[in-house]
C-alpha cells in the first residue's frame, strides 16, 4: 500500500472522514492557502472541501486566518494529533468499563410514549443543568421550550442550537450559539444537559415517542454530534465570539 495512503487510513481510524483527512493533507503540503488551493491538491469539491475545513477548524487542525479572501493555516501534526489519539483512548477504556456492566447502562434508558412523560423528563433536564445545554431540533418544536431555555441561561448555563429547518422562533439570548438550516434532516428532537443526561423524540401529542439517557458516555458522544454538526454547517469568522465559543464547547466536550 503506498505511503500517502497509509497516512489517509491512519487519520481516519483517528475519527477524521475521508474528505477531512485528504483535505489536511493538502493543507499541510501547500501552507497557508485558500479552499480553492487545497480542493485542487485534494482532488475534492470545493464545497466539500469547505466543509471539511470547518470540521478541521473545529478539531484545531487547522485555523481560519483573519481577513479575505479566506485562508487557513494548518496545526502542527503532533499539536493536536497526539491529544487526538489520547483522547480516543480514554474513549474507548471508559467504554469498555461501561460495556462490563451492561445493567447498569440498560437501566438508565428510560423508554416514554405520549407527550406528557417526555415534556416532565426534558423540563427536570433543563432544571438539573449546570454548565452546558445543547439542542438539535426542528424549528416548530422550539416555540414551546421559550421560556424554560431562558430561565437555564440566566442561572449561567451556555446554550447550543442546532435549529433545524427554519429560523429559531424566538430570539436568542447574548451569548448562546446558534446555526439556523433550511435542511430538515431528521424529525427527531435531541437535548443534551452537562455531557450527562441526554434525551430524544419525536411525534406529538399521544403519537410521541422519546428515549431519556443517564448515561454519560452516550451523552457525550450525541453531545459532540451536535457540536460537530453546528461546526459543520456553520460559517463563522474564527474572532468571532460564536466561534471561540464553539470552539471551547468541543474542547470540553471531547474531554468528557
């Protein structure tokens, strides 16, 4: 298997896609260039290769410089490589740990049918929140979480939206990151609370059907989800407050 390839496999076993791992490659063979530059040597589209860029940024391989046109500057592979690979190690021995004690993971998932059950367990999450709350959710959904969203906020708890298929029907409070999208995706609803607690549904009224984890380590992998989504899909200048606040959210959300 020639060299260049090995490199590709190997970032990809270190969670990085296809795209992501030719697209750094690139960037690190060409220096501070633009997304035209780095889709060419990648042999990419160039909007997949921006897309490949922003979840680079996010991870810290990369950084957006300031100014236009847009360039970015490749990180140093043992910078954020090593602490990579560190962290999937950790990964993996607390889920091995989790995985030995397979009753105790079976009795924090709490299957709820009918909305009321649902709308209880995600009113005691917002109330038990103490450093982070994140949400990916279909606009419509939203409307009715106004008030309890801002009441979390206000008592010091940064929130994430990932808000799905419209525009976020109300205004949002200084500070919180929020990405609006036309693109639908899934009707599924997700809340996330401090890495933690974390539950899903879909449906209305007697028809809806959700899922409540107490369990961390699920948490915190549907919690870098939506991170990595917002990352994604967002285009935010690298000073900007929206960004360093992203950025600061998957930091600790990886450590998790």
């Amino acid at each position: 298997m020639p060299e260049a390839q090995k490199t590709l496999d190997r970032l990809q076993t270190l969670g990085l896609t296809n795209h992501q791992a030719r697209t750094y490659v690139a960037l690190l063979g060409l220096g501070e260039s633009g997304a035209t530059e780095v889709a060419r040597v990648a042999l990419l589209p160039r909007p997949n290769t921006y897309d490949a860029l922003n979840a680079l940024t996010a991870r810290g391989a990369c950084t957006l410089l300031p100014g236009r046109p847009r360039k970015y500057r490749p990180s140093p592979p043992k910078e954020w490589l090593i602490p990579l690979g560190k962290n999937l190690l950790e990964e993996a021995e607390g889920a091995a740990e989790a995985l030995s004690q397979v009753e105790t993971l079976v009795s924090t998932s709490t299957q709820m049918h009918g909305w009321q059950p649902i709308a209880a367990q995600l009113k005691q999450g917002l109330q038990i929140a103490q450093e982070h709350l994140l949400i990916d959710a279909p606009h419509s959904s939203l409307s009715r979480w106004e008030g309890p969203i801002r009441a979390t906020s206000r008592r010091g708890v940064e929130v994430a939206i990932l808000c799905r298929g419209g525009i976020l029907p109300f205004q949002p409070l200084s500070g919180w990151v929020v990405l609006e999208t036309e693109e639908l995706g899934s009707s599924e609803s997700c809340w996330v609370v401090d890495q933690e607690w974390a539950l899903r549904y879909s449906g209305t009224g007697k028809a809806a059907r959700g899922r409540c984890l107490l369990d961390s380590a699920f948490s915190a992998e549907l919690g870098r989800g939506i991170l990595g989504q917002i990352s994604m899909l967002g285009d935010w200048e690298s000073s900007s407050p929206h960004y360093r606040a992203l950025r600061r959210l998957y930091s600790e959300a990886t450590r998790s």
